[in-house]
C-alpha cells in the first residue's frame, strides 16, 4: 500500500561511499540511491564525456548467467535476435517480448562459449529474472550475479586510460568481450556502452570495485558521472530508455528496432509476439519512434502532446536539453504517416503550440570503434 520508497528502503550500490565523496547529488532510482550529479553539474559531466571520458556506476543493473544444454537455443525462445549465430566473445543487443510484439525488457547477451552473461536493466531485472526462470523450466539455469559491480567508461579518451592499466583493451573492437585484470582485479569487459561514444563496460567483483574506480578516477582525463547526463547522453545517441521509449505496449517494430531481429528469426520466428512482429516487418506498424527536433529553446518532456496543427498525432516519451546538440532534442511516437524525416509537427508545449520537425536519429553520430 505504500506509494514511493521511503529513502531508508532504497538499496546501495557497493560505490555509494565513494560517491558521497565525491560530492554527488542523490536520486531514487529503480530502488536505488543513485547519484543524479556531481561538482561539475549536469551540462558539464555531458561535455566531459563527449570530450574525454565519463565513468559512470551502473551497479544498479542486473548481471546474470544463462547455463544449459544450449542456452542460446533456450534464449532465443524468449528473444527475437540470433543468439545462436552470436560468435564466441561477442555481445548482441536483444529484447525479452511478450506474446503482443511488446517489450519486457532491453538486455546485452554475450557469448562466454560454455554460458551467456546477461545484463538488464534495474527497474525489471527481478520481474525478468522470474520470467526466464518459468519460461526456460530446466531448457537452461539463471543465476544472479549480486557480489558484482558494474561501471562503464564511456568518451574518446577511455581507451587511453583504460589501456595504460591493460594494453589488450586497445584492440576490443565494438561489442567484443574478454577477461582482463587491472592491477591484480579480474574483471570482465565489454567493448560496450549507452551513450554513443567509444568506451567499455567493466563488470568487477564488488569487494574490488571501490579500488577499481579510484584507480579510473586518478587519470585527469577521467570524471564521475550521474544519472542526469547518462539520460542526456542516451537520448542524444538516440538510444531507447526502458520504461520511457519502449514497454510492454510498444513493439519492436514500432520501436524502430527491426535491425535487432535475425534474419533467420525473421523468417523462422519462434519468439513471443513473433506473428505480429513478423505482420509490422512485412506491412509496416500503425506508429514509429522518431526523432524531434523542436525549433526555438524550449525543451518538450516525456507525455508532450504532439499533433499536425490541428489533432494529436503522437507522443514525446523522452525529452530535453541536448548540451552537444545545443539545444532541445526529443524522441517519441507519431502515427506512420507523419514519420518521415522532414514531416512538420506541432508539439504542445505546457499548453502552448510550439513548431517542431522530424528528424533522423541519432542526434549525434555515433563514434564506436569497429576495429
């Protein structure tokens, strides 16, 4: 019966100490106390990431293994991408979708040859890990990995930094994992990120984690970074926030997320919702995610209206200040017919009309390294 979590019942990640520390600004979050912002604020940890490199704790979310006889095979009756096709040491973006083409949750799998590691996202990981555990029955074991931390570090300047505590991170090419120890910690990393920039994902055993961070943070060109310029980062690379841009009412193909499904699962299908998504690839869906571009400054928030001057046509579901774009950026829903890259649109603004355009996504360029 209670409404929000009171702030004693929220959960800490291993880090919580050190970001005090450092001056961060709390924030409720997925059931965490989670910091929002540091010192330099908001706009500031955004350029700082762009131009450097940003370290972000992302502890909150979940990390999981998959075993089995054939996990992959067992995933991907829960999953439309191609798990089974997914090389040794890769990781692949993919969605859980239930039997409507919606979406449960958005999660990275990688290939660790005899398992999968799984991470999603906090505010589902619990709902997600019950679900794999009924669905998948005894086809494959989950187990939560809770003595682990996870950090990313994101910007141009991350394999610099990261390289001189282990040369070998330099090659990773871009959705590629490996083992690697800094400084006597193992850790496993990926060559991954949510936030369009070149960077890793570290996962490190918790008790180590606190050490590790501090020996990122002595490189000048490293700074801590909160959840306010992570949301910032994401919407600007164009990438989907669970809970905001996608749920369980929108559907891949709506999501604009088509290119996660293998060719082969496209054909074949075999996953939750797998008729209506395989309907949407072949006749298109009734509405589509899109960039907005509003003219003038004032930024357009999630549930802002959005029509074609007259009747509403769509929905903002992510929205704000783009300090890289400089100015306001905004993704959202609009009826098909409107979703073309040019399409006027009017947003409505706090009640006030405000002129705006569709536009293609990302707002900035992605800049991941291919190898």
């Amino acid at each position: 019966m209670s409404a929000a979590p009171t702030e004693t019942a929220l959960k800490r990640v291993p880090l919580h100490e050190l970001h005090a520390e450092l001056g961060a600004k709390f924030v409720p979050f997925a059931g965490y106390d989670m910091p929002v912002q540091y010192k330099l604020g908001v706009l500031g940890e955004h350029l700082h990431t762009r131009a450097k490199a940003g370290l972000f704790d992302v502890s909150h979310m979940g990390q999981l293994r998959l075993r089995g006889a054939n996990p992959a095979a067992a995933l991907e009756t829960l999953v439309p991408g191609d798990i089974q096709a997914l090389k040794p040491w890769r990781t692949r973006y993919t969605l859980l979708t239930n039997d409507k083409g919606g979406v449960l949750d958005d999660l990275m799998v990688t290939n660790l040859e005899d398992h999968l590691f799984l991470i999603v996202n906090a505010a589902t990981k619990d709902a997600d890990i019950a679900h794999l555990k009924a669905r998948l029955g005894t086809q494959a074991t989950v187990e939560p990995l809770s003595d682990r931390a996870l950090l990313a570090l994101q910007g141009p300047a991350a394999v610099t930094v990261l390289a001189r505590l282990a040369p070998s991170v330099a090659t990773m090419a871009f959705m590629t994992a490996a083992n690697v120890t800094f400084d006597g910690i193992d850790c496993f990393v990926t060559r991954s990120g949510y936030t369009g920039e070149d960077g890793y994902e570290i996962s490190v055993p918790a008790k180590d984690a606190e050490r590790f961070a501090r020996l990122l943070l002595k490189h000048e060109e490293v700074a801590a970074i909160g959840l306010g310029a992570r949301d910032s980062l994401r919407l600007e690379a164009g990438l989907c926030l669970y809970g905001n841009d996608i749920d369980e009412t929108t559907t891949v193909i709506e999501a604009d997320l088509a290119w996660a499904i293998g060719k082969r699962r496209r054909t074949e299908g075999g996953f939750p919702g797998a008729a209506i998504i395989q309907q949407q690839l072949a006749g298109g869906a009734p509405r589509c995610r899109v960039g907005i571009l509003p003219e003038g400054k004032a930024p357009a928030r999630e549930h802002t209206e959005i029509t074609d001057g007259t009747q509403k046509i769509g929905e903002i579901t992510s929205g704000g200040f783009g300090p890289s774009q400089g100015g306001p950026v905004a993704m959202g829903y609009v009826d098909a017919k409107y979703a073309e890259v040019g399409t006027a649109v009017t947003l409505m603004v706090r009640g006030v009309p405000r002129p705006a355009q569709v536009v293609a996504l990302p707002f900035v360029p992605h800049r991941y390294y291919r190898g």
